[in-house]
C-alpha cells in the first residue's frame, strides 16, 4: 500500500499550538512503529485570510479532496470579527465540511478515570461514561436556504432555514446505527419533532431505517430534553444522532461532562473513495482560545484524541489509535494536567508542549 497522505491545516489561536503536539505524535510513530505519513501543511480560517483574502484557497481545498484524511486544528478569533461574512474564518471550515460532504461527525464524550473528580458534575455522574453523540454535519440549518439578512417594512430581518431531505436524515442515520452496532446497540435520536416539521421528518425515517437494524434499541427524545438528560444521567446514552445545530450545542454541553473542552476529539466522516476509506477530517470540538492563544496553556488532548480517531477510522490502525488512548489515560493517571484540568487553586499546571513530551514518553514506555 502506498504512503498514506495527510493535509494538516493547524488554523488560528491555539490551534497552532496543539497540532504542534499532534505533529510529535505523527513523528513518534513514524519512528517507531514504521507508520509513515506523507504530510502537507496548509492554511485555514483567519491564516489563510491573512495570505489570500479567503478563508480557504481552491489549491486547499482541491489538496483535502485528494487525501487520505485531513487533520484541522481551529479556526476563528476576535482579530477576524469585523470581517465580511462571506470571507470569515469559519467560512473556511464550513466549506470543507460542505465540499467535502462530511455528513456524519462522531464526537465521543469519554471520561478517563483520572478527571472523573474534576468534572463540574458529581463523580457518580460521569466516572466511565463513554458515548458518542452523532452530529449531521452538511446540512440543516447551518445550509438551508434562504438565508441572509433582508430588509421589510423598514426594519432589517435575519433568516436561516433549518431543512432536511429524507436521504440526508437516512444517510446519517444509518450511520449511527451502523455504530450503534458496534458499541451497545443502543441509540437515542434527538429533534424537536413537537415544534419542527424537520423534526417529525427526521423521526420517521429514523424510525423506518431502524427496521433495517432490530438489534437496536431505538429511542426518540425532544432535543431539549435531551439536553437536560445529559446533564442529569449521562449514561443512560450510549450512541445519540442529532442535526446539525443540536448537535452542536449538545457536543459543547457534553464536554463538560468528560471535564473540559480541552478533551473533546471529533471524526468528521462522508462516503467511501475509491480505495474504501471514508473521506474525512479529524478536528478538536474546541475553537481556537483566543482567551489564552499564544501562552502555551492549551490542552492539546482534544487534538491527540483527533489524530488517535484517524488512526482508528482513516488508516484500520485501531491498535495503535488504542496505543495512544492509552498513553493518555496514563499521563492523566500521573496527575499532569494543562490549565484547564485544575481548578482555582490546583497545582502547578504543564504547558501544551510539556503534555505533548509526557505523552511521547508514555508512548516510548509502551514498547
Ligand atoms: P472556544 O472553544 O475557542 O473556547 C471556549 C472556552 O474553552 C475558552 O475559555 C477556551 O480557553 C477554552 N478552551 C477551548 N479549547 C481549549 C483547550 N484545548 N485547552 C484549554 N482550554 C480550552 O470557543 P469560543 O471562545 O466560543 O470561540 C472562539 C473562536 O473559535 C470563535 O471564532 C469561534 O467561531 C471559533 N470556533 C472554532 C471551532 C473550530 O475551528 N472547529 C470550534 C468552535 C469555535
Ligand atoms: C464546531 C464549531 C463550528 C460549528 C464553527 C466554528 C463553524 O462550533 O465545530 O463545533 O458551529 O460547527
Ligand atoms: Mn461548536
């Protein structure tokens, strides 16, 4: 097999910072488990802005649609807020997601035994918790048309279309209860069928594509609620698929519950290439920190974790991805801990580059 290729796009903020630790791992593993990358590194977001005049180049995005998998950092940050809508950061990230139809995103909320007291929730709560929460990453709301901002009767109007075609729901359902299988064999989707005619559609053909899988458990929650769920007993879930926007909120609530945003990895994935690996890309939930980019105080965790689900998903190295978790478990265990994983008044905290270097030396100890 030829040398797997890889685009790394580190983005704005912290985003550079922590896929600097990701690019120690990347290193590690060439050097010592003869797993080589060919990688190219490119702009994103507010990087790409400042070199091009667009978040995201044609030559960029032609190169993420060519390789094995792409690993994004983060994108955004308050020297980009006045900027047209049309060239802001998050544009950058929104077409690759787009273009590259990546309409399943798997955000696993897991939380290491070590941060089970650290979580702003009760211990009992999320000590072991492990779910993974299905968000429809192409389309919804963040998509729909119309959209934009329109003048009538003299005051302006903000639109944004929240839309769904039955092969979109299907697609990312069958996704999740292909995963489902995998796991548990149980999953919850989450809409506001109540209120949204979206949410009856996306209901009903969850529900007929679960015909297709008997073995699972199949429930339906309203979105809100759901929301209130995760925060109450965590662990009742195993597999949740939801649209685009709650999925988004939903994932963010989720984070606190494995202890910081800092520990949050996703798997954005779409349909097979032509050599059977899904089309993906490999992003921490986080944005890019603008309150603490360039201090060397941010978790590069949720970024490692990232790196840990491409081996797993893009490349059929889950021992290796396993490797890695495991390097991460350990250090934790150690009591290292970045900025966020202390309280007010907690030890001294690592910098991001000193959590990279205890994870290579984990690593190295699990030869
Ligand atoms: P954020 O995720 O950047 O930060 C929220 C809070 O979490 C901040 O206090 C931050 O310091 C903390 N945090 C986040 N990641 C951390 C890490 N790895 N280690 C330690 N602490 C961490 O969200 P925000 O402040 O709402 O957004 C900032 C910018 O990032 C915005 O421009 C937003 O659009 C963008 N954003 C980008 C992505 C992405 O690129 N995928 C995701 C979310 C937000
Ligand atoms: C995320 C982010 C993005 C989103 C932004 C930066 C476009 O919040 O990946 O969770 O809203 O999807
Ligand atoms: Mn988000």
């Amino acid at each position: 097999m030829s040398t797997p290729s890889l685009l790394i796009l580190p983005g704005d903020g912290i985003g550079p910072e922590v896929m600097a630790e990701v690019v120690k791992i990347i290193d590690w593993y060439g050097e010592n488990r003869g797993l080589t990358f060919d990688v190219t590194m490119d702009l994103v977001g507010g990087a790409a802005y400042d070199a091009h005049g667009v978040p995201l180049s044609d030559e960029t995005m032609a190169k993420a649609q060519e390789v094995d998998a792409v690993l994004l950092g983060a994108v955004g940050g308050p020297k980009y807020d006045t900027l047209d809508f049309s060239v802001k950061p998050e544009r950058g990230l929104l077409r690759l997601r787009k273009e590259m139809d990546l309409f399943a995103n798997l955000r696993p909320a897991q939380c290491f035994d070590a941060l089970a007291d650290f979580s702003s929730l009760k211990k009992d709560v999320v000590a072991g918790l492990d779910i993974m929460i299905v968000r429809e990453l192409t389309s919804g709301i963040y998509f729909g048309e119309p959209r934009g901002i329109i003048t009538e009767n003299n005051e302006r109007v903000g639109i944004n279309t929240q839309r769904y075609t039955e092969s979109e729901i299907e697609r990312v359902a069958r996704s999740s209860f292909e995963l489902a299988m995998r796991r548990n064999r149980k999953l919850c989707s989450m809409e506001k069928a109540n209120v949204m005619e979206s949410g009856i559609l996306w209901r009903e053909v969850v529900t007929e594509v679960g015909k297709d899988y008997p073995d699972v458990a199949l429930s339906h929650m309203y979105a809100d609620a759901g929301a209130m769920q995760l925060c109450r007993w965590p662990k009742q879930f195993d597999v949740i698929v939801t649209d685009n926007l709650f999925g988004d909120l939903l994932s963010d609530a989720a984070a606190m519950l494995t202890g910081s945003l800092g520990m949050l990895p996703s798997a954005s994935l779409g349909a097979p290439m032509a050599n059977g690996r899904p089309k993906a890309m490999y992003e921490p939930v986080h944005g890019s920190a603008p309150d603490i980019a360039g201090q060397g105080k941010a978790n590069p965790i949720a970024c490692i974790l990232s790196f840990a689900m491409a081996l797993r998903y893009s490349f059929d190295e889950g021992e290796e991805a396993t490797r890695l978790e495991k390097a991460i478990e350990k250090v934790l265990a150690d009591g290292v801990r970045t900025a966020d994983l202390l309280g007010e008044e907690g030890a001294t905290p690592v910098s991001t580059s000193e959590m990279g270097d205890k994870i290579v030396a984990a690593l190295d100890a699990s030869l």
